[in-house]
C-alpha cells in the first residue's frame, strides 16, 4: 500500500472524500516528515511550519465531511505557500530581514480562496530574497531533494522541494522570469505559470507587477489544475486581474477537464492538437544529452493524436529576451524598494548591489524594453496561427550547484545562471502567455522539465496537454535519493 506522501494531490483528494483517510492523519503525517527532513541543515524548504493551526484546520475539514458538507476536492488537503504571500497573523517574510518579524493583517487574495475551498496550510515555504533571485545568508538556499549539494532553484525553491520531498500534496509560487517552472524543472515537479492576471497577485509581495504571476507547484498536472481551478478568477483588488469574462471562461474550461478524467484514457486524446517544436529554443540546451532527453517527449505526444510542425523563431527575438526582461524587473523591482531604502544593511549583499543598480538605470531602457515586450508578444501570437501550442526545454541546464545565485562569490557566474534560465522561460512572462514544466526524465540523475506554452487564457488546453502526456508516462517520482531514503525508517507509514 502506498504511503500518503507517495499520493498525488488529486489521490490524496479521492482517499479523503471516501473517508478511507481523514485530514488529520494526512497533516499528522506531513508534519512528521518536515520535522524529520526539513531544516536549515537539511532540505531548508520550510521557513514557517504551523502544525497547530494546520490541525485545526484538519480537525475542522472531518467534521464538515463528516456532516456531509465538504467544500470540495482541496477541503482537508495540506498545502503550503510561498512566503510572499500575506497571511493574516502569519509571519510573511520574503526571506528577508527587512520583513522580519512582518505579520499581515490580512490574507492574500489566493490565500484567502484556498481557506474557502478548505485546504489545510501547514506553512510557509523558503525562497530567493524577495524573489529576486539571491538568497539571503540569514535564510539560506534551499537544497535540491534530489542531490543535496544542488539547489531548488529560484526563486520558488522551497516550493518545489517541498513538493519533490512529500512535504506538503500541492505549493504555491510565484513567477517573474520563471520561478515556478525553473524549480520545478530542477526538483521532477509540475509547475504552472497561468495567463497574467488569472490568479490574482493582491496581497503578494511583488517583485515587478507587470511580469509577475502566482501559481501552483505539484506533482502532476492534474493537481495543478485542482489548485488553479480553486483560485483563478477577476479580483478587483489586483490592478492587472483578468477581465470577468475571459477568467470566468478558463475556469468553466478547467471544470470542464476536471470533470470528464476518461477523456485522457482514450485511445488519441490529444486528436487534432498542434504543437509547434521550436528548434532555436530547444538548441539553448547546454548539453546534447538534455536536448536529446527533452527530445524523446515529442514521439509520445504524437502518439496521443498531437500534430508536431516545426516552427521558427526570429533570431531576433530570442536575442531580445534576456535584455527586455533583464531592464523591466530591475527597474520595477528598484521602484517598490525606494520606499524600504533606510534599512540597506537588512538586505542581503547581492541584493542590495542589485536594487542600488537598479535604481541607476536609465528611464531610456524601461521604455525601450516596455516596447520590445510588445514586439516579442506579437512574435509569438503570430506562432499560434499555426499552432496550438508551444513546446522546449524548460530549462537548458540541470539544477547548478548551491552557490550558484550569489553574486558575492562570482558575479559573472551567478548572471549567467539566471540569464541562462530566464531565455527560456522568460518569454511567457513577457507575452503573458499560461505555460508549464512537467519532468519528462533525468540527466546524470538529476530531473529535466518539458515546457508548454500556448496563447493568453489557453490555460486548460496547456493543462490538457501536460495531464495526458503524464497518463502516458506516469507520475512523477518523489526524490527519494537524499533525504527521503536517509530518513526512510524513522518516518510513519500507513497501517
């Protein structure tokens, strides 16, 4: 019998509407193993754990099941978020010491949907310094479950490795440059950048509001369109929020989806489907192996009914991408911070070199790059008359060893991780366009991700592509390499 960290989201779902497992011995559980694999020393996936709170809240879910009054498939399930988003009376961070000791007055608005669809939080997950992609020394990085020596990845590493360890059945992150599909990539998880403006950022620390997204890390793609489902939607409280009716339309798509599973066992359920391979991103990989792994994904997806068409990018605009986005993060980024400028010796070194660069940077560059994101944007829409969607690497590189993010060290080397990870999955946040990384295999025993991408709100046909190609290939391993097999016989299992 399984293990319940060995249950995806979605089966851990099925197990508590039967009653076969309650809420509490699932958050028991997982709370159990972040005690016993989790720590500064050890994953650092975790920088606040609430197991009285996420006990009542279980205690709270059994007690409406049991009166036949479930809230629905996430009611009773354990989840953790990214510590950017506000929890009212939590700690919210950013992992960084000019937050600490911050506690929200109120709940983000993703937060605030996840209590009312029931789900159970049981903490807070580590990250980048404000995202930005550089660890503060007063945190720590996140180590990669798959090879402690190796990170999680930025700027969502905690997510994703609490997901890869079975610390929690479904994370939040949120995405600027490709924080959640980048360590998602690195950790064997699923990660989803929905269209910008789907899943509302009121109440998320921003990084930089025009490129910025929250959304779900997972085991499959079939979880992450249980979390999307339960948290997409217009917020009039975020600014850039999709309009009504194109939100309310995605999350009828998803019901739809969620709702007929047998579709993905027909014989050709992707019948009809374009997906267009894009040659000049997958040569971005550093290494032939990766390129060939990620490769091996396209005879599958033709064998679900997919048609492959080659399609070009201009050299152009792959050229564009890294510098377009490299001066509209900076410049947004520097412009919340001016406020938080009296407290420079709170931030981390790198950072606080970053953000005073920043704050330098010619009002030339913002507006040029504001137009060349418009320039990309029309690239790729002029793709999707072609096809439906879009399909490379999710990233050219395995996980890059812990210390790869910290300019103080090498500043040259640490842009050049990050330069290398935003060239691909940077144009999704400049277009604004639903992408996702699913594990499609491993190199030198390290997890590669395939990535998705399709046009604004195509969010469930990306989602439908990613479920079925997973039916196909199965779900995804834990990381039991490092800390899970360490740790194996001291932890519960299901009697």
């Amino acid at each position: 019998m399984l293990d319940l960290h060995d249950l995806t989201l979605a089966g851990l779902a099925g197990e508590l509407a039967q009653r076969r497992v309650s809420s509490r011995e699932a958050t028991n559980h997982a709370l159990r193993r972040i005690a016993a694999l989790d720590g500064r020393e050890q994953l650092n996936a975790y920088l606040t754990v609430l197991p009285e709170r996420a006990r009542t809240e279980a205690d709270a879910a059994d007690a409406r099941r049991a009166a036949g009054r479930s809230l629905g498939p996430l009611d009773g399930v354990p989840i953790a978020l990214k510590d950017l988003f506000d929890t009212a009376g939590v700690p919210t961070t950013a992992a960084s010491r000019v937050f600490a000791g911050r506690v929200p007055a109120e709940d983000a608005t993703v937060v605030r949907k996840l209590a009312e669809a029931g789900a159970v939080l049981l903490g807070k997950t580590n990250l980048m310094e404000f995202a930005y992609g550089h660890p503060h020394p007063a945190y720590g990085e996140t180590r990669n479950p798959w090879d402690s020596t190796r990170t999680a990845g930025g700027s969502s590493g905690g997510s994703a490795a609490a997901i890869a360890a079975g610390l929690a059945w479904g994370t939040f992150g949120s995405d600027t440059g490709g924080s959640i599909r980048s360590p998602a990539a690195y950790c064997g998880v699923t990660g989803l950048k929905p269209t910008f403006g789907l899943v509302s950022c009121a109440g998320v620390i921003p990084l930089s509001p025009s490129l910025d997204h929250a959304g779900p890390i997972t085991r499959t793609a079939e979880d992450a369109a249980l979390l999307l489902a339960a948290v997409a939607g217009h917020d009039p409280a975020d600014p850039n929020s999709a309009p009504v009716a194109r939100a309310d339309a995605v999350v009828k798509e998803l019901g739809e989806l969620l709702t007929d599973p047998g579709w993905v066992t027909r014989a050709k359920p992707l019948r009809g489907l374009r997906i267009g391979v894009v040659p000049r991103l997958f040569d971005l990989a550093v290494t032939p192996t990766l390129r060939e792994t990620v490769g091996r994904v396209v005879p599958t997806l033709a064998e679900l009914g997919t048609e492959i068409v080659e399609v070009d990018l201009d050299p152009g605009i792959v050229e564009l991408l890294v510098p377009t986005i490299g001066d509209i993060y900076p410049a947004e980024a520097a412009a919340y911070h001016h406020s938080l400028e009296g407290r420079p010796e709170d931030y981390g070194p790198t950072l606080r070199g970053e953000l005073e660069a920043a704050s330098r940077l010619p009002a030339y560059r913002y507006v040029l790059a504001r137009q060349a994101q418009t320039k990309i944007a029309a690239a790729f829409a002029a793709i999707y008359e072609r096809v439906d969607l879009l399909a490379w690497p999710a990233q050219p590189i395995v996980a890059p060893p812990l210390g790869s993010y910290d300019a103080t060290q090498d500043p040259a080397a640490a842009g050049s991780t990050i330069e290398v990870e935003i060239a691909a999955t940077g144009p999704a946040n400049l277009t604004g366009e639903p992408a996702i990384s699913v594990p499609c295999g491993h190199v030198d025993g390290l997890p590669v991700g395939l990535h998705l991408q399709g046009p604004r709100f195509a969010d469930a046909t990306v989602l439908r592509a990613a479920i079925a190609y997973q039916a196909a290939a199965g779900v995804p391993p834990l990381a039991r390499e490092t800390f899970t097999r360490k740790t194996t016989s001291d932890l519960p299992r299901r009697p």
